[in-house]
C-alpha cells in the first residue's frame, strides 16, 4: 500500500480486510469497551426506520453491508419485516451474520453482491439501510442511486456514516509515538462519504426527510486498549513487525508515551431520505 492510497476504496487491500470477521470482530469489541456517549447505532436505525413508516409492517427491508448482522439483527426484532435481506461483498461476513442471527426460511436471507448492483427489484424495497459502507465507493452517489432504484414508492432509506476526522486523537498519538509520523495528514478512510458530504451525495438522487449528527465518545483504558484498536486500523502505516501485534504496538507506544487513558470522538451521522409517492 502506498502513502496516497486510501485502503477503503482500494479494492484488493479492502478484500483482504474482510477476508474473515476476526478483524472487524475485534475493532468492534476494542471500540464497544472504549466506548463513554453515544446511542448504539442500530437501535437508532430502528427507531428512525419505525417513526418514518407509512406502514406497520414493512414488506422487505434490505441491510447493506449488513457486516456480521448487528444492525440485521435489531431491524428484524424491532420491525417485523415480512422479508429482511443482508446484503454484503464478503462471504465471510455473510457467513458470520447467519451465524449469529440464526436464520432459516423464507423471512430472512444473506446474499454476497456488490452494493453498486443490488439484487432486489426495482421499486420494491420498504426499507434500505446503508451503514457504514458508502466510503468504501469512489462514487457513493452511484449507489445512492442504486439504492434508490430499489425503493417502492414512499420507501425510505437510512444512510449512516461517520465524519471524516473520527479517532483523530489517535492519528496524533500513533504519530507522537514515532509509528506513523504521517498518521495525521493522511487521507481520512472515510473520505468518499462522511459526515461533511452525505447530505450533499443524497439531496440530487432522493429527498432528504431527517439528518442528525451524534458525537460518540471513547476512553481507551490504556495503551494496551488503544494497541488493540490500532491494530485493526488499515490507515496506519506502521513498521512491519507492528502489523495486525497488538501485544506488539502496546510495546512500541509504551516506550515512547506515558501509559495513560486515551481518549477520542467520532461523529456518526443519520440521513432518512424518502422516495417520492406512497400513500401518506
């Protein structure tokens, strides 16, 4: 990887990130045990996919870059949905989501397709849930505009991002350590759909009924804990032996800092765009 290239929108480094779910797995559980305010994203989802509703009951709902299923998982408890399905490029995530949500029949499915060629009908989708994956598009308004295709009338899609200066306090201290001297000045991951844009990527291809920003806080108990986080982060350029160890960075960062709590934000943003028409 190069010091230009931006990981999330170059297709072969970001194949091998999620080649299994171990590394997502263990971000996640690094940032959930960091983590001080902030709503849990999927419920969020559900509440703002449930107060949108022209009906009760939606008829399908479809999760892009479902991941490991967290937020398929709420979405199907919460709405009831006559049909969900979790929609992912990686088989191993898939693989993972039907692990955990247990799924069988007909209600429920997992499907491995690229979000730029949604397998769903045109106008048939109730509810479109796209989070955390429109940065890893060079053109997320494409798939906006895919995801608008697939909406019935009145349908609503709920895209979610984060900002494009998340965890910045730890570009700074990976930096600080002497790791990666260039952490802060690199490209943000998010940089193709973030907080600053998504409203703008949106507002040409369907109209916006709601968009809210959340600042979510972290405290990381020590550097061990923050090791755990870096070592999952494909933004760092840090000396070989350090790749994927976290025992290894909390090592390297201990003899340069002093092993303290660290903390950082991130804003989460949620847009709810509707497609025109449906009964009101």
């Amino acid at each position: 990887m190069t010091a230009s290239t931006n990981p999330f929108l170059d297709a072969t480094v970001r194949e091998g990130l999620y080649r299994d779910a171990s590394r997502l797995s263990a971000r996640t559980s690094a940032l959930h045990r960091a983590k001080t305010r902030g709503r849990p994203v999927a419920e969020v989802i559900a509440d703002l996919a449930s107060a949108h509703l022209l009906a009760p009951q939606p008829s399908l709902v479809i999760d892009i870059g479902c991941g490991r299923g967290t937020s398929s998982r709420v979405l199907t408890e919460r709405l009831r949905p006559r049909r969900l399905i979790g929609i992912d490029a990686s088989a191993a995530m898939l693989d993972d989501a039907r692990a955990r949500l247990g799924v069988t029949g007909d209600a429920a499915s997992f499907v491995q397709a690229d979000f730029h060629h949604l397998p769903v009908p045109s106008g048939t989708c109730t509810v479109a849930v796209a989070a955390f994956c429109l940065y890893h598009a060079s053109r997320p308004e494409a798939v906006i505009t895919e995801i608008a295709r697939t909406l019935a009338p009145g349908g609503i899609a709920i895209l979610v991002t984060k900002s494009a200066d998340s965890y910045r306090d730890l570009d700074v201290l990976v930096a600080n350590a002497g790791l990666d001297p260039d952490a802060p000045h690199r490209e943000s991951l998010y940089a193709a759909a973030h907080s600053a844009n998504l409203a703008g990527l949106t507002e040409p291809v369907l109209p916006i009924e709601h968009l809210e920003h959340e600042e979510h806080g972290f405290t990381f108990a020590d550097l061990s804990h923050v090791a755990e986080y870096l070592a999952t982060s494909p933004k760092y350029h840090l000396p070989a032996e350090l790749h994927g160890a976290p025992a290894a960075i909390a090592v390297a960062l201990r003899a340069r800092l002093s092993d303290a709590p660290v903390s950082t934000t991130s804003i989460v943003t949620y847009l709810l765009a509707r497609k025109p028409g449906g009964a009101r």
